[in-house]
C-alpha cells in the first residue's frame, strides 16, 4: 500500500480529485483552471519529490477563492491519510530557501496540532488568474486539514512570483524532511507517545 491515498471531495462550489504518494518521484498531473496555481502545485511536487495527480472542477466564475482553498484542505487531508500512524517519520522539517532576490523561511512540525503562522505580504494583488492573498488561505487549510504547526515567513523579496515559488518550494522541502523516515526513531517522536 506504502505511504499514499485517493481522495474526492464535492460540495457546491468544488469538484476535487486527488493521488498523493508522499514516496514519490516528484510527479505531478495538475490541472485546477489556474495556470500560476497548477505551476505552483507542479513545483511543490517536483521539490518534495512527491507525486500528485489533482483535478479540481471549482466555480472559477466566481473566483478563484474556493478552487484554492478547497485544494488546500483536499492536500492536507492527503498528506495527513498517507501519513497514517507516523511511525518513524522525522517529525520536523525546515527549509530557508533562495529564489533569485527571495528569500523564504518555511518550518514544519507533524505534530498533530494545527497552528498556522504566515508572514509573507505581497506588492501585487495578482500572479496571472492567481489572487496573492490566495497564498495564506491555501496554507492555513492545509495546516488545519493535515494537522501541522506550520511556519511560513518571507525574509527577502520583490517579486512575487519568486515570492510565492519560493514558498511553495520551501514548503515542499520541510515537508519531505518531515516525513522522512528515520530508523532510529521506534514508534513515533513524542515523549507523549502519539502525535
Ligand atoms: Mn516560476
């Protein structure tokens, strides 16, 4: 079976289907409606060398609000299915990663407890179709859904494109440290035993 999962999830606004092998090679077939956001999930895959195949039906004529933010919760609850028990994950993750002028913080602790912290504004209120304050809201449904302490901190940036590549790469590689699998660790890395 190995560390991954399908899952579909449908309301009224988003249609949403998703394969996530946190093992992977880096994979991905996205296709959201959303070009700029389709690069960025290409990239966190690549980085995180994780596979993913999404297709997301959202009510794009609204906005892209729900197609984003629904993709956030669908990826959380992947990633936090095809964690399973943790046993032997690393636990934590982090990464402070470059990007031409950018510079972005990202730290990850799969501790079961949802916390989100973002520090990361933006100068344009558009990448493409992208909406930039997207940025925060698909990463605080991901924290929530999988269930992580989530950092995420711009320390040097104009551009923002590079602001946001730069995020959801520095998040990528937190994320594969964190869920790396560490033969010295029985059972999971909890004094409490359980995470
Ligand atoms: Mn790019």
């Amino acid at each position: 079976m190995g560390r991954s999962c399908n899952i579909s999830r449908v309301t009224r606004e988003t249609d949403i289907k998703m394969n996530f092998d946190l093992d992977g090679s880096g994979k991905a077939e996205i296709k959201t409606g959303i070009g700029f956001f389709d690069h960025m999930l290409n990239s966190f895959a690549r980085h995180g060398f994780f596979d993913l195949d999404v297709v997301v039906k959202g009510d794009l004529e609204v906005d892209t609000h729900h197609t984003i933010e629904d993709t956030g919760i669908v990826l959380g609850s992947a990633i936090k299915k095809a964690l399973g028990d943790k046993t032997s994950i690393k636990r934590y993750g982090s990464m402070i990663l470059p990007m031409d002028e950018t510079l972005v913080l990202c730290a990850v602790d799969l501790s079961g407890r949802p916390y989100f912290r973002f520090d990361a504004p933006f100068t344009a209120e558009r990448v493409g179709d992208f909406e930039t304050e997207m940025v925060k809201e698909f990463f605080y449904a991901v924290s929530c859904a999988s269930e992580m302490n989530l950092h995420i901190r711009k320390l040097d940036g104009e551009n923002n494109h590079h602001i946001i590549e730069g995020i959801f790469k520095a998040f990528a590689k937190a994320l594969d440290e964190a869920t790396m699998l560490d033969g010295r660790i029985n059972g999971v890395l909890s004094t409490k035993g359980t995470l």
